[in-house]
C-alpha cells in the first residue's frame, strides 16, 4: 500500500534524523544546516514535539561564546560534502561550524512551539532557548549592523540561504578570487549543473571563506573589512519577525529587561528597513553597503515585508502589484527572483525555482494582513507542488519539475506543518 504524503514526509524526516539533528538530505548536504534544522523543528512537533525542540536545542549547542550561531554544524565527518570542517577551520571548541550564519528564524519557530505545541516541559524549554536566540539576536545587532539601522549585514551569499540569487551578482564582481582556491565540487556530482551555482560562483563563494578562515573567523574584523558586505533584505525582514517573537517570549516570562531591550531594536529595524524601500522599483531589496546601490531587484524576499510586520498602505500595494504581475507570468507562487529580470531562470537554485520555507512565510505575512486571495495562493501553490512533484529541495516555478536534492526534509517539515493542512 502506497504511503499517504503525511506518512512519506514524516518518513523523510527519520530518515534523514542522525539522533538529535536532522540532515537536509543524504549525502548532498550531509550536516546540519542553521534554518533547515529550525524550520525542521517545526515538522517534527507536528507528531512528535519533543523530537522538535530537540533539532533546535541541538543547532544551539554549537552556539558561539558571542551568540553567533553557525549555518553550518559539522557533528560527524562526512567526505560528501564540499566544503567541508577542515576548509572552514571554524568551531564553538566542543563542535566543529562554519563561519558564518544563516536566516534568524529561531525565535519564531520557538514560539510557535511553545504556544501551538504545548507539553509539560515546553515552557521551560522555550526559556531555555531564549536566552540563547537573545544573544544571537544581540551579535546581530552589535556586529551585523553597522548604521545601527536595525538592517543584517551580510559577509557572503550563503548567509542569506539564498545562495545564488541574482541580487549578489554585482557584489560578488566586486570580490577577487583567491588564486589559492581549488574548487572540489560534490553537489555538480549528485545533482544536474543547470540546478546549481556556477562554478565562478563557487569561486567566489571560496575566497570569502578563505579570507574569514585568514581573519581566524574574528566577527567583528570580518564585518569591517569584508570584501563582500551586503545588507540582505531577507534576513532584515526575518531578524524583525523573530524580533516580534522574541518580544512575546520575553513578556510572556515576565522578563522586563529583555522585553525593553528588543522593544528599542523593533523601533529601530521598522524605521531602519526603509532603507532597503528602492523607490524606483517600489519594493524592498538588498543593497550592496559597499557602493551603496540597492540590487534593484524584486525576489521572494521582498515579499517578507507583510511577515516582518513592515510596509506602508502605499509601499504594500505596491508589493501587491508586484505580486500579481509575477503570480501572473509563472505557474506556481514564489519565485526566488523576478521572473522578468534577466538572470531569470525557472530551474537553477535561487533564481527562480520555488522553495517551500519561503512560501511558508510569504503566504504566513500575507494572510496576517487579510491579503486572503494571495496568500491562499501561495498556500494552494506550495502544496500542489508536493501534491504532483513530491518532496525536492526546491521546484521549478514554471513547471513544478522538482529540482535540487529530494527525500528533502524542510520540504517535508513545511509540508507537515502548513503546506499539507487546511488554513484555519
Ligand atoms: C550549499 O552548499 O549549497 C549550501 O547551500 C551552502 O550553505
């Protein structure tokens, strides 16, 4: 008898549980992966909340002594993967990371635990984690913002998640290679080229982690003096939505002083984020903090904006504008990039295939705000994709095609949590 898609999703989720974390998938990503693991998290206490906290509490323990969390934990060793601990020389002195971060998504997933699953010890679970998710939320702000706007600077593409999008093209010129970077790729061996970065990405990819390994992967000497320096409006968007969250947390444990102090930053980061607004595109995009330009770009990120809370009347009917002339040129809602731009391309990583987290949280802003027709397109869309395409990294917007890696656990996660459920 054929499983159910419940029944397969929460087979991919044990299947790819290494006791305590989850990998993304087999072999192509064979570690656990910063925002993978929380939204992975989020699955699991679908059926099993403890199971759930756990992912989270895991990702914590490589927490850094500053609050940094990596984007990457490399618990075992594991040959598959490229780059792998040896070429990041990274680690919090008990657990071997990368160097840099990933979307701050934690705080949101943790409340939503905290409240939508609730058990004996989930309380004392979530105080635990908050504590945690605060520091990192501070390391953020006393590092990764330098105008003390409230924006995320970025110090290389895979911080955003949003590896390849087209938005870091221009930056990324402006980095040289490092002649001592030898690319040894795996992913090109598990999954079609056309569906991953270039290799004079990867290029580029490598000198930055080289040039944070020379700086002893210092945070602060990095965010001054990185060659790539790009405030992202992804995770500008995503640091304030858990900002929210972590705010209710505080007031819920009755912690003043926390609930103060991330009310100052929320204040901060809802004025501070219209500096991502590009007026003549009329939409939020990242921009490059070394020559100032925005990327000029509309991209599934910009449509965070409802998520984070953030957008006047105007600027969200513009967004909306956006959104419908997108919705309108493909067949499945969110492409990672704007259909029209030229670098476009429905089938190659994050520049234009559909991945699932973020639709979640799309559709999640827009439904918040009573967009109810877009939102439950974006609801309907991702689900259909896992309906007809099954459980891959990421699908094609154009055709639904799966892409990337499969037996993929977030999509399986989104799927357990939202995409497969009816909206309430
Ligand atoms: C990869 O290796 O493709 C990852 O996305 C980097 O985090």
């Amino acid at each position: 008898m054929s499983l159910s898609l419940n029944e397969q999703a929460r087979k991919i989720l044990t299947d790819n549980d290494k006791g305590g974390y989850t990998v993304p998938t087999a072999r192509l990503y064979p570690f656990q992966w910063n925002w993978d693991s929380v939204f992975t998290g989020l699955g699991f206490a679908t059926y099993d909340v403890n199971r759930g906290w756990e992912e989270i509490e895991t990702l914590f323990s490589a927490q850094w002594d500053d609050g940094f969390v990596p984007h990457i934990v490399f618990h075992k060793d594991d040959p598959s993967y490229y780059p792998g601990a040896s070429l990041w020389s990274a680690g919090n002195g008990t657990l071997k990371t990368s160097g840099i971060t990933q979307p701050p998504v934690a705080a949101t997933v943790i409340r939503r635990l905290m409240e939508t699953y609730k058990s004996d010890d989930s309380d004392a679970r979530a105080k635990a984690l908050m504590s945690k998710v605060a520091a990192w939320h501070r390391w953020f702000r006393e590092v990764r913002d330098p105008s003390g706007e409230g924006l995320v600077m970025t110090v290389h593409p895979w911080e955003t998640g949003r590896d390849n999008n087209a938005e870091w093209t221009a930056p990324m010129g402006n980095v040289e290679v490092n002649p001592s970077v030898k690319l040894e790729r795996r992913d090109v061996s598990m999954v079609d080229a056309s569906e991953r970065p270039h290799d004079r990405e990867y290029l580029i990819y490598m000198s930055l982690v080289a040039e944070g390994r020379a700086l002893n992967w210092d945070h602060k000497a990095i965010a001054e003096k990185s060659s790539y320096r790009v405030a992202d409006v992804g995770m500008t968007m995503m640091l304030l939505r858990s900002e929210r969250d972590l705010l209710a947390m505080a007031e819920y444990f009755g912690d003043e002083a926390l609930a103060a102090e991330v009310s100052a930053r929320i204040k901060i980061a809802e004025k501070g984020v219209n500096a991502l607004w590009d007026d003549e595109l009329q939409a939020y995009c990242s921009k490059d903090l070394l020559t100032g330009k925005s990327s000029g770009m509309v991209t599934s990120a910009s449509m965070l904006a409802p998520y984070a809370g953030v957008g006047s009347k105007e600027q969200t009917a513009a967004l909306m504008q956006h959104f419908d002339r997108i919705a309108n040129k493909i067949k499945y809602t969110m492409p990672s990039l704007d259909p029209d731009h030229s670098e476009y391309d429905h089938k190659r990583y994050w520049l234009g295939p559909v991945w699932l987290v973020v639709n979640y949280m799309v559709g999640t802003g827009l439904l918040e705000i009573g967009e109810k027709e877009r939102g439950e397109r974006v609801h309907k869309d991702t689900g259909d994709l896992v309906r007809d395409h099954g459980f891959y990294e990421a699908f094609s917007c154009a055709t639904g095609q799966g892409t990337g890696g499969n037996h993929f656990t977030w999509t399986a996660a989104i799927w357990l949590a939202w995409a497969g459920k009816e909206l309430v």
